[in-house]
C-alpha cells in the first residue's frame, strides 16, 4: 500500500505508527518512532464498554439499573429529580446530565477529595439523562467502577483472562483513582499493536481464533449511533465510511470500517487530530 501521499500530509502531525489490516492481512505496517506502551488517553473508554458487555453477558448487571441504586452509598440526601432518572446507560452514552466535563487529565490531580464516585455525584445534574451530549469523564470512570463492584477485582484483573489473554496482550498498566480503582475513562498504556488487534475482535464481532468471546449483539449495540445530534455510541466514536473507532487524546486510535472489513490503528503525539483524521480518511481508508 502507497503511503507517500499521506506521509507528505502528515510530517508534522507527529504521527508515530501506522498498522492497517484488511481482509485478515496486514497491508501496512509503519514506524516512525519506538513501538513502546503508551497512554491511549480515552481509547481506554472504549475497553471499558468492552468490560460493561462482559458483565452484561455474565449477568453482573443492567443497563437498566438505576444509578441511585446501584451507587447508594454515595448519592447525596435528596437526589434531585434528574439524578433519579439516571440510569446505567446514560455512563455509557456521554447524556449523563451534567453540565461540563469533569475527572480530566488536568483536573485529577488537583482534587481535594480521594472519593471521586461521592464527588461526581455531588457534582449537579443540570439537564434530564438521554438529552444532551456532553463529552465527561464521570460516566465511563463510574461504569468502571460498578463493573469492578458486581466482579470483585479491579478492570485490569476482570479484562484479563477475558480479553487481554485471550488477544495475547500482556497485563497492562492502567490508571487508578486514589483508592487504587481503576480509572474507566482514561490511562490505560498499549502498544500500537495491541489497540490494534482490540480492533480486529471488533471487527470480528467478538471472536478471536475461532473462539466466540463477547456477544456480537453488545459490540454492534455499543458501536452504533444512538442520537442524531452526536456521532456516538456506548464509548465508540462513529466516522466517515460507516466507521466506528476507540479514539484518544493526541490521536490514539483504532478505527474499524466492516464495510471495508478493515481496521486502521495510529499512535501519535497529534494535537491537530482533526487534521490527522481527514488525511487518515482520505489518503488511507478511501484507498482501501
């Protein structure tokens, strides 16, 4: 595959790697630095997703659930009406109801409290969940949270013998918040190739050598757009070609296009993602 065209476009988009699968062969294969575990910033949401449809399928728990039940230990004394409609789904889609993003990169560090599921929900639920898109890390962190309480062990040790074995991934680093939880929205360190084959299984619709792993009813439910206002599934971005992808900051992604049969995965430092992306779309997935 002819790369020279996207290489020009991208010199100083910082891009670090390169791999692209097609028809279950790799057609490209690229470095332009060290392949190493990084952070893939919030493509870690997307596992999380991942971790949610496993404990759907082991009847760990309900979308359906309502979070003042699910997390009553913590909701404030007189949850007000918006919060009592939230359900489990509403951590998944980015409609939780809260005003503004909270829990990011920059702000962890400097929060006085150590019990960050307290403190989401003290934080207001100004808008009714399920009508407003607001990109927050709240949601993906407390769906980890709820699924590391149904399975009795942090997201690391749950997706291990469940995914990362079985993808040959090595146990990986993953943030934790300070009570050692792990962080469902963002921190988790991969490789290039091992976001990759995270791909690949969804492009596989949740088999991998054969084997059927996670329900393909979860992975086409999570992937696909629920609203019309907002290009997003259950932590899945949608894009051009009928894509869906796990996107991180600086432009950590794996994108995986059925339509194509195909997945493309980039590791970059980008801070022009949205640059990146159109020559991503143009110079390598509309050649596929």
């Amino acid at each position: 595959m002819d790369i020279g065209a996207f290489e020009e476009h991208v010199k100083r988009l910082s891009v670090l790697g390169l791999k692209v699968t097609q028809n279950g062969e790799d057609v490209l294969y690229k470095l332009w630095d060290e392949e190493c575990r990084r952070n893939v910033y919030s493509v870690t949401k997307s596992f999380t997703s991942c971790a949610v449809g496993f404990a759907l399928q082991e009847g760990l728990l309900s979308l359906d659930e309502r979070l003042v039940d699910v997390f009553k230990n913590e909701i404030p004394s007189n949850p007000s009406e918006n919060l009592v409609k939230a359900t489990v789904r509403d951590l998944l889609t980015m409609r939780l109801g809260q005003e503004k993003g909270e829990l990011k990169g920059v702000q962890r560090p400097l929060y006085e409290e150590d019990d960050w599921v307290k403190m989401a929900f003290n934080i207001p639920f100004v808008y009714e969940p399920d009508t407003k898109f607001v990109y927050n890390n709240v949601g993906p962190y407390l769906a980890g949270i709820l699924v590391q309480r149904r399975a009795g062990c942090d997201l690391v040790s749950y997706l291990t013998p469940r995914l990362f074995s079985k993808l040959g991934i090595k146990r990986p680093m993953w943030e934790t918040d300070p009570l050692g939880n792990s962080f469902g929205a963002g921190g988790l360190f991969l490789t290039l190739s091992e976001m990759h084959k995270f791909g690949l299984f969804y492009l596989q619709k949740g088999v991998w050598n054969g084997e059927k792993i996670l329900n393909r009813e979860w992975i086409e439910e999570s992937t696909k757009q629920h609203k019309d206002d907002a290009p997003y599934g259950y932590l899945f971005w949608r894009g051009k070609f009928n894509s869906f992808r796990a996107d991180g900051k600086y432009s950590q992604l794996s994108i995986v296009i059925p339509d194509k049969n195909a997945v493309v995965s980039v590791t970059a430092e980008c801070r022009k993602g949205g640059e990146l992306m159109k020559y991503i779309d143009e110079d390598i997935i509309a050649a596929l």
